[in-house]
C-alpha cells in the first residue's frame, strides 16, 4: 500500500510539471494556426502543421527554463525519462506519418481542378487533430488532454453536419483550449513568481 | 484491559519526523530538485527546508550541490544510497507496524 502511494506521489509530481499550462497553450496556438491555415491560406494548408512541429523542440527547451526559473528545477527519475522517451517516439512517430499520410491524400489523391477545403471531408482535419492530442493525453496522463480530445471529436461531429470549412473545428477547439490555457498560465505565474535564486 | 499488540518502534526518527518524511520521500520519486521545487511542492518555509536538509545532510541522508546557473545560485538536493535506503527500510517498518495495528484491531 505504503509502495502504491509513492508510485501515486511519483505520478502527481510529473503531471504537476505540466501545471503551467505552456502545453495547453501550444497545443491551441497550433490548432489556431492549422485551422486559419485551413480557411484563409488554402494552398499551403497542408503544410501548416509543421510549423508547430518544427517549433515543439525549442519550445520544449524554452518551457524548461521558465518552468526552473518559476517552478524551480526537478530531474525524474531514469525511469520515468525513459518512459518519456519511449512515448515521446511513439508521438512523433504516429504524428508524423498521420501527417505524411493527410499529405498525400490532400495533394495526390484528390481529384483535379477542386480545392483541398471542398475535396476533403470538413471534420477529418479535426479527426486526425484529437488522434495525436488522444495520443498525447494517454502518454502524458493529462484528464485535460482527455477534454480537448473529446471537443476535438465534437467539433469534428459539428463541422460534418453543418458542411463546414475543415478549419472551422479546428479554430473553436483552439479558441476554447487558448483561453483555458490562459487561465492555468495565469493562474500559475501568480502562485510562482520569477525567482532570484534557488 | 489490553491495547494491541504494537512491537517496539525500531522507526527511523530521523526520517519519522513529519517534515522530513514530506522531504526524503519527495526526494525519493525523484532524482534531484533544487530549493525551489521543493518549497513548492511541499509548501514549506526556506528556513524549514534548510533546517531540515542539514540535518539530512549531516546523516548522510542527502546530498547537497550548491552552484551558480545564470549568476544565480542554485541549491539542488538529492537523496544519497544510504538515504535510498533508509526510506525503504521505514517503508518496510512502518508497513509492518500498519499491517500489526490493523489486525489487533481486526481481532
């Protein structure tokens, strides 16, 4: 039992690491940008998402140090950063290959002379979209992930009955986990102050 | 009348006392942290923490790294074997101690 409740602490100690709410904010910074990419900027719509992709790693880099200077610093265990790695690899790799796959089918398999937003189903976008946050929700163990999962289906759902633009799920999942990440950001720079030393 | 059964504590005082269990256990599911990670996890005072630590320390519980990083100085603490140990040889004593209380209660 005394076991059970200290791989308990170990696991409240890691997601409390995401308490921030940096990723929250990049994850619907990145749904922002995918779903305008989508409804004003067409032609490069498909390429939109590696942007986010390109910028996840100084990003990261960047959130650890506001995170020692805020939080201060902590290292996991072995572990429990090889079980980061591992799903860390798992992420990109599925990321990626949704990726490559949504690539091709935008750009080869659709029929000539119509244009991605008509040719493809308006919730697929948003479908891949809650497949990687899915994804990041079950190897980050984040309930909120869960949340943003399921309003990613439900905007998915939404834009197909209402034949939307594929962007247009895209842009209210976004807008609704922006403003909540703003909250949790908000609400975690009041309680951790830049520090002067540690 | 007959309380239950609890055999002579053979606990580690050291670590039994409540703010040093909070620190070596919190040390314990992690590497390393610095000073300010640990006041805010545990939420306790930075005289406590020191207070503390120093006595961890000088048991050879806890080991202390002090450095600059960025021109500013920086406290990290990490749990040494003999600390490793300790706490797990409490996890084992104070189960034991539960596990007694628990069935003289059942009884």
């Amino acid at each position: 039992m005394i076991k059970d409740r200290l791989a308990e602490l170990e696991d409240e100690t890691y997601v409390a690491r995401f308490d921030d709410g940096l990723l929250d904010l990049f994850i619907g910074v990145s749904l922002l940008w995918i779903g305008s990419a989508w409804l004003w900027f067409e032609d490069l719509a498909p390429f939109a998402g590696i942007l986010p992709a390109v910028l996840a790693a100084p990003f990261s880099t960047w959130r650890g140090r506001f995170l020692r200077d805020r939080g201060g610093h902590v290292r996991f265990s072995e572990a429990r950063r090889g079980w980061e790695r591992r799903n860390l690899a798992v992420f990109l790799g599925v990321g990626v290959t949704a990726a490559v796959l949504l690539l091709v089918l935008v750009t080869v398999g659709r029929e000539p002379g119509r244009d991605a937003a008509q040719w493809l189903a308006p919730g697929v976008i948003a479908l891949v979209a809650a497949m990687l946050v899915g994804l990041l929700a079950a190897v980050s163990r984040l309930p909120r992930l869960a949340w943003y999962t399921a309003l990613l289906i439900v905007a998915a759902i939404g834009a197909a009955v209402l034949a939307t633009n594929p962007g247009v799920p895209l842009l209210v999942a976004g807008a609704v986990i922006t403003g909540w990440a703003a909250v949790l950001l908000s609400r975690y720079l009041g309680a951790h102050p830049a520090r002067v030393g540690s | 009348m007959s309380g239950p059964d609890v055999p002579a504590s053979g606990l580690d005082r050291l670590i039994h006392e409540p703010a040093r269990l909070r620190l070596v256990t919190l040390l314990y599911v992690v590497d390393e942290a610095d000073f300010a990670y640990v006041a805010d996890r545990t939420g306790m005072t930075a005289g406590n923490i020191s207070s503390h630590m120093a006595r961890l320390e000088r048991a050879g519980y806890v080991e202390v790294d002090k450095s600059f990083v960025d021109r500013r100085p920086r406290t990290v603490y990490r749990l040494s074997a003999a600390g490793r140990t300790a706490v797990e040889r409490y996890r084992r004593e104070i189960g034991a101690l539960l596990s007694e209380v628990d069935d003289a209660g059942s009884r």
